[in-house]
C-alpha cells in the first residue's frame, strides 16, 4: 500500500528537457518534493555566505551606506592620539600649576617621583634616606643664605617646562620635528599671517636667502633661541625689543620654497634644538 500511495513528500515526479522543433527529449531528471526542497534550501545557503565573504573581505563593504572607509578609519585613530595627547598635556600643566601655588604659598610640592613610581618606588642612590634628607635640609638653609643676602642670581633661569611659549601662529602642522633631517615643524597658515614672538627677547637677525625668504632670529633668557622662517615681510629690525605675542613678521611662501604658505618654527635650548609642538599648540 505505501509503495503504490507514496506520500506527498515522497511522491516522485519528472522533469524532461525536449527539443521544441523536434519534439525529441533530450534529458530526463526525477526528484521528488523532499529534495528539491533540500537542494532549494542549500543553494540559498551557498548564495548568502558567497555574499558574505565577497563583502567582509572585499573592498565591496566600503559601498554600504555608512560603513566607514580607510580615510574615516585613520582619521579617527589620529583624532584619537590627538586626544590622548591633549589629556596628557592638561594633565602635565595641571600638576604644574597645582605644584607652582604650593611653592608660591609655602606648602609642600607634590612629588612628580611619587606619582610615577607610586608606592613601590626605590631610591636610586645608595645612600640612606635619612643622609638624602639631611643634605636636602642643607641646601634649602644654604639657598634660604643666599636669597637673604642677594647671594644668587638676579634673575631666576626658569626651564624650558616651566615657560608659557605665545603661539606664533595659528595653523595646522604640516611637517613635524626631525632633531637631524628637520629640526622644527612647519606650520600651514593663510597667505600673511601675522607671526608673532613666542617669548619675550630680542632680535639678533633679520635677514633674507634665496631657500628660506625673510628669517628672524630671536634671543630670549635662559639659552633659549627661536627662529622663524619663510616669512615674505619683517616687522623689526636687529637690536628690537619684542614681548610674547608681538607681530614680529608676516608669513607667505617664497618662489624656492613654493606656492604653499607656510611658517618653519624652530625652538634651540642650551645649543640644541627641540620639538616646538611639545610645549606650543598650533
């Protein structure tokens, strides 16, 4: 009775392919209802993970609206570094300015050493605690003598860290520092730019080359030197007094450098030089 009243998933039925002039049957397929189903379902399956792997792995995903592409992509990853970078200079002036009110108003400074090193810190010296801590205690006494007495200096040197640098332009970092090959940055700006003094000092040259256009040279306390070149006019002359945030210059492209305008921006501490963007934000 099953054999003749098969089921109706199992009922078998035939497919022929003939020739329509002919009328001549050129191939004969039987199947039933269960497998043309089954072979329904695994094409379906073959086609969705064929379409897949050909847009996961392919530069097809980059089609589909909103997926970011590779310049979204390194453009975040930079805005991410910038900001990592920022958190940790604000971090650095904060403790700064924390540690410059103590001293200001008597109290103890923070300990950079403690931050960092955290509770597990060692002394580097061999010397006892108790001897480091007597020999400070002679210091300050002796320092104490000579701030009373006007034993020391005038004018205090203050570090490079503790200077607060004017911006000498507004721009976007176009080349950044290179201690051997390109020991400044070169900062992109409008076409005359006001370029002004980074600190207060005084101006030991002022002059023009075919490579660099209009150069000046300013001379601060503690060392320091700042350069700035590619300027197209100067605003003073050698022997000039300038304070922080004084138009020294106007910046512009020169014909040997090209038609892109641009300030190159060097800072030399103590006869070397060092990376302006560590402690200015162009």
């Amino acid at each position: 009775m099953s054999t003749k009243n098969p089921g109706k998933w199992r009922k078998v039925y035939r497919i022929n392919l003939t020739d329509d002039e002919e009328h001549k049957i050129l191939r004969t397929f039987k199947t039933n209802m269960l497998w043309s189903v089954i072979v329904l379902i695994t094409a379906v399956v073959i086609i969705l993970v064929c379409a897949y792997l050909i847009i996961a792995h392919t530069p097809i995903r980059t089609t589909i609206p909103g997926y970011p592409d590779a310049y979204s992509r390194q453009a975040a990853l930079t805005n991410a570094l910038k900001i990592d970078s920022l958190e940790n200079m604000m971090m650095r002036w904060e403790l700064y300015a924390g540690n410059l009110s103590k001293v200001l108003s008597g109290e103890q400074a923070v300990s950079l050493d403690s931050l960092v090193g955290g509770s597990g810190s060692r002394l580097i010296s061999g010397k006892s605690a108790d001897e480091l801590r007597s020999r400070d205690s002679l210091l300050r006494e002796t320092v104490r003598e000579e701030e009373q007495f006007k034993l020391s200096e005038a004018e205090r040197t203050v570090p490079i860290e503790g200077k607060l640098f004017f911006t000498p332009v507004k721009g976007v970092v176009s080349k950044g520092f290179e201690i051997v090959l390109h020991p400044g940055v070169d900062v992109m700006a409008p076409e005359n730019s006001v370029v002004c003094a980074a600190l207060d000092g005084s101006i030991i040259s002022a002059m023009w080359t075919d490579v660099d256009g209009y150069s000046i040279l300013v001379q601060h306390q503690g060392d320091m030197v700042t350069l700035y070149k590619h300027c197209q006019k100067l605003l003073h002359k050698v022997g000039d007094k300038v304070s922080a945030g004084t138009p020294i210059a106007l910046s512009g492209g020169t014909a040997a450098v090209g038609a892109d305008n641009h300030l190159h921006f060097e800072i030399w501490y103590r006869g070397e030089s060092v990376d302006p963007a560590k402690y200015i934000s162009f």
